[in-house]
C-alpha cells in the first residue's frame, strides 16, 4: 500500500510541475502575472489529472491493439480514423474511441510501425491506416480525428500524399499549426516538426479537406494559443477553459468532436458550454 500511494503521489508531483510549467510560460506570453483565481486554478487540477492518466497509460503504445473498427452496425454514422501525435497519446485516446462507437461511428486508433518517424515517414504508415480502414468497411472515404502533432500528420498525408481523395472530414484538438514555445520539451523528432514558425509547417494549413480546429485559449502546450486556429479555410471552436491534456477526456470536447464529424456546419453552441 505504501509503494501504490509513494507512485501514485510521484506521478500527480511530476503532472502537477509540467502543468504549472507550462502556465508559467503562458503568462509569460501575455505579458501579465498568473492567474491564480478559483477558475484557473480547476483548470490547473483537470489537467493534471489529465497528465496524470497519460503518464499511466503510456505503456499501451508498447502494445498496440490491432485496428478494428467496432461501432454500431445498425445504422452506423462513418469510419473515424483516431490519430494521435506521439506514444503517450495512444493509450488515453482509448476513451474517445469508445465514446464515437457508443454514439455510432465506427472508430480505431491509428498506431504507426514507429513513433520516433518523421512526418513524412508517419504520414506514409498513416497512408496505409486509411486504406486499410477503407478496404476493411468498404468504405470510399474516412474521417480522421487528430490530437495534437497528430493533426500535422493527418495534413501532411492530405496536402503531399492525395490523402484528400479519401478524407472527408479532419477534426484536429489542440495542434500547433505554427509550432508551439513548447517545442523545446519535447523529443528530437517533436522538436523538429513543433518548432515556431519553422518551414517545415509551411504549406501544411489549410488542409485541402474540410476542416475543424478544436483550441483552447488556456492550452499550457500550444503556445501561443492561437497557433491552434488556422485564419482561413477551417472552422475554429474555442473551448472555455480547458487544459491541452483535459482535451483528450474531456466530455464538452467528445460532443463537440461527434457534432463536428457529422455536421456540415460549425457547432459553435458546444464551445460555451460550462466545464464538467
């Protein structure tokens, strides 16, 4: 019992201290003091509670799961393709997975042969998720919902690989369209492609497919914040006060994720809801 709670106390410390880490430097780029009000302060703990969950389930990337696009038969909305942008994010995607299949969509989670590649090198293994998922619910076209460098990957399969001959829909969460001030903590290869403003990104927003870019303007890893939002040629949805991790579990962003893939239109009215 002593082990279980000095781990369990381990992880919540090392959550907590890159979350404040990254509100520091937020605040730093506005240029104003931390917010330490009751508000900031939930969005603080959601979100080490989401770094927390990710840490723990960071060993299933070891063991991925093969790619079964379960969902209700019955009337079934689509395919969705999850796609996340590093290891840690495999395993915490699993909750969205089953939130899509309960609400109709046949979705999986998309895996790459390694998750030290390169976007070039992932978007060609992504390549061959899509026509996988295609041949496999004889589908023509698919939709792919991205988190984080995730979205990067999805692009670059759209825009240098044909991928829009079979995307209908993109739905990215909390990616760093211009590269984030929070490159500098991430691996090698992560570095590379999330750097600001680095050429590598160029030519990869707008994605020639339609688009929707979930962000939050309290994102501690996208920063600054408005990376995430793309000028033209998407439709952006803010969340109010949410965390980049809390994105991945949170229940006002599954719902606005669903509405997104099935309507035409932007489901603004989801971007105020009150945070659960």
């Amino acid at each position: 019992m002593y082990l279980v709670l000095s781990l369990t106390t381990l992880l919540l410390l090392s959550a907590a201290l890159s979350t404040w880490r990254g509100y520091m430097i937020l605040a730093a780029e506005r240029g104003t003091p931390l917010d330490l009000s009751s508000v900031t302060l939930a969005v603080f703990a959601r979100e080490t509670i989401a770094r927390t969950i990710l840490i723990v389930g960071r060993p299933l990337a070891w063991f991925p799961s093969d790619t079964h696009f379960g969902g209700r038969r019955s009337g079934h909305k689509g395919v969705v393709l999850l796609v996340p942008g590093g290891a840690g994010e495999y395993g915490i995607l699993y909750f969205l997975e089953r939130f899509l299949r309960q609400r109709g969509w046949q979705s999986a989670r998309f895996c790459p042969q390694s998750w030290k590649g390169s976007l070039e090198d992932q978007s060609r293994n992504l390549a061959r998720a899509v026509e996988h998922a295609c041949q496999s619910t004889q589908s023509e076209r698919i939709r792919i919902v991205a988190f984080g460098r995730g979205g990067l990957l999805a692009s670059w399969y759209v825009q240098h690989l044909d991928g829009s001959d079979r995307i209908q829909r993109l739905v990215t969460i909390g990616t760093a369209w211009s590269g984030t001030r929070m490159a500098v903590f991430r691996n090698a290869t992560a570095r590379r492609d999330l750097q600001l403003n680095n050429a590598r990104l160029d030519g990869l927003s707008p994605p020639n497919v339609s688009t929707v870019c979930i962000w939050s303007v309290d994102d501690p890893e996208v920063i600054p914040p408005q990376s995430a939002v793309i000028d033209h040629g998407t439709d952006p949805i803010a969340i109010a006060e949410a965390g980049h991790y809390e994105m991945m579990i949170s229940a006002r962003v599954y719902r606005t994720v669903d509405m997104a893939l099935e309507r035409q239109g932007k489901p603004a009215a989801v971007a105020n809801e009150t945070p659960t």
